[in-house]
C-alpha cells in the first residue's frame, strides 16, 4: 500500500500508472497520415526474375561437363525448377496486376 492509502504504486516520471492510462494517453494523440499506396506493375520483376533463371538453364547446359565433373549437376535442375516457377509467378502477377489496374480504370471513368 502506498502512502495516500491507495494499492497502486506511484508512477515514475514519464510513463503511467496502468496499461489503462497509457491506452488513453495514447489513443489521445493524433494519427499520422497514411502514406500513399505505390502503384506499381509486378509481372515485369517476375519476369525479369524469370528471364535470369532461363539465363542461368543455359549457362547449366553450355558447362554441364564441368558441373558433372565438380557434383554439381544438380545445378541444372534447380535452374529448371527457377524456370517453372518463374513462370507460373509471372502468370499470377499478371493477373493480379491486371485485376488491380483494371479497377483503378474503371473507377476513374
């Protein structure tokens, strides 16, 4: 018990008392602007992704004696499989940007 007869422990200098009182402090000050949204078309990174795992396909099959020769044909599989991927995300993002973009169109006519 404190010394004014009360079960709460004095606050310290610059917090509050309870989680109560620190909900209210805060939820008194104003709220920050949101930043605004960046709109921005994602098939291209996929693609460009994409497009670097086709790139390193052909570096694996142009090097396959070397990489075979090393234990690292495996290379060539992971290169494929970065390939297949690629794709399907691009397709994906694809899609979502045109769902995305094709609303802002819409709402602005």
């Amino acid at each position: 018990m404190s010394t004014d007869g009360t079960s709460k422990p004095p606050a310290s200098s610059g917090s509050s008392a309870s989680p109560r009182e620190a909900y209210q402090r805060v939820k008194r000050t104003p709220e920050l602007p949101a930043p605004k949204a960046v709109k921005m078309r994602m098939a291209p990174i996929a693609a460009i992704g994409t497009l670097l795992w086709a790139v390193a396909l052909l570096l694996t099959q142009i090097f396959r004696e070397e990489l075979a020769d090393a234990g690292r044909e495996w290379w060539a599989a992971c290169a494929l499989t970065g390939v297949v991927i690629g794709i399907l995300g691009t397709a994906g993002m694809a899609l979502a940007d045109r769902k995305h973009f094709g609303k802002a169109k819409r709402s602005r006519s």
